[in-house]
C-alpha cells in the first residue's frame, strides 16, 4: 500500500487545517479495501456525511450535529458528537480538499486528538473501486496512552467500519 504524502509546506492552506509540519511526527494508519462497485456509485456514498454514521461503532455513541444535507467541499465544517471512554465530547472537522470523484481530506479542529488528518482516496481498479484510508493521528498524551489504548481503538473503529463497508458495498479488504 503506498503511504499518503502529507500536504506540503508551500501548499496553500485554508484556514483552520494542520499545519504539515505537525504530520511529520504524527501516528500513521494506513488501510485499503477492495469494492466491486464502480467509482460513480462509491464515491457518492463517501460524499454523504450521514453515511459516517452508519459506519461508525455504537460504543462511541456518534451523533452528526450539523444539519443535513451538508454539501460537501473544501471549506465545510462539520461538528459532531461522540462519547470516547463514556465521556462526551464534541468534534469538529474541516474538508480541507475536496476532489471527486478521487480524494477527500477530513482535519480535527476541535476533538480528542491533538492531531487527526484522514485522507480518503478513490481508485477505479478490475471493474471496482479501491479504497484507500491513511489517517495521520496524535493523542493529546501520546506518550502515554498511544501504546495502551489509541492504536487499539483507532484499529477496532477502522475493523468495524471496513465490516459495514463491505455489509453495505461488498467490499473485501486488500
């Protein structure tokens, strides 16, 4: 699986995103998943917010507060609510790029992670659509809870969401 480049220094930024200097020494997680539906049906499905959560486990009690639709595009925010080890708490993300039908970049302004940039890519490939997820993190007290507990729970939330991909879509991991 090839690793995402964050943006780069030079690139323009807008307002609110993660300066890329931070990503360098962030958390990697890297996932790929096969759907055998073409891009024009899969990238759509991204594209509509409110499908986040259906692929988003119950434990986090996830709740989209934006009101829908949500019309997607570099520049749209969207707040969220969640409950992380029984305890609530907002989240809001900023769609820092936005080029369909090929790639999304959702960025944490406000939430439990100190860094999270998640790029979303889309690639036509034997009849299908790859998948790609790399998301870039940093827990707030990394040096403490990462070993323990954000690596696991980041691996059970992406296990989980690649589950109800492939219940909704097909879809079959690479």
């Amino acid at each position: 699986m090839s690793q995402a480049a964050p943006p780069s220094a030079s690139a323009p930024r807008l307002a609110g995103a993660i300066d890329p200097a931070r990503l360098q020494h962030a958390e990697l997680l890297d996932r790929e998943q096969f759907v055998p539906r073409p891009l024009s049906e899969v990238f759509p499905f991204f594209a509509d917010a409110h499908n986040l959560e259906q692929l988003t486990p119950s434990f986090l009690n996830f709740s989209i507060l934006t009101p829908q639709p949500i019309q997607m595009q570099a520049g749209t925010l969207i707040d969220y609510r969640i409950k992380l080890y029984g305890v609530p708490m907002r989240w809001r993300t900023l769609i820092s790029a936005w080029e369909p039908p090929y790639r999304f970049v959702d960025e944490q302004i406000r939430g439990p992670y100190s860094i999270w940039w998640h790029e979303h890519t889309f690639a036509e490939r034997d009849g299908g659509t790859v998948i790609t997820d790399h998301v870039r993190f940093r827990s707030p007290l990394s040096a403490l809870t990462h070993p323990l507990f954000i690596r696991d729970q980041l691996q059970r939330i992406f296990a989980f969401r690649y589950a109800q991909i492939e219940k909704l879509l097909g879809a079959k991991p690479l």
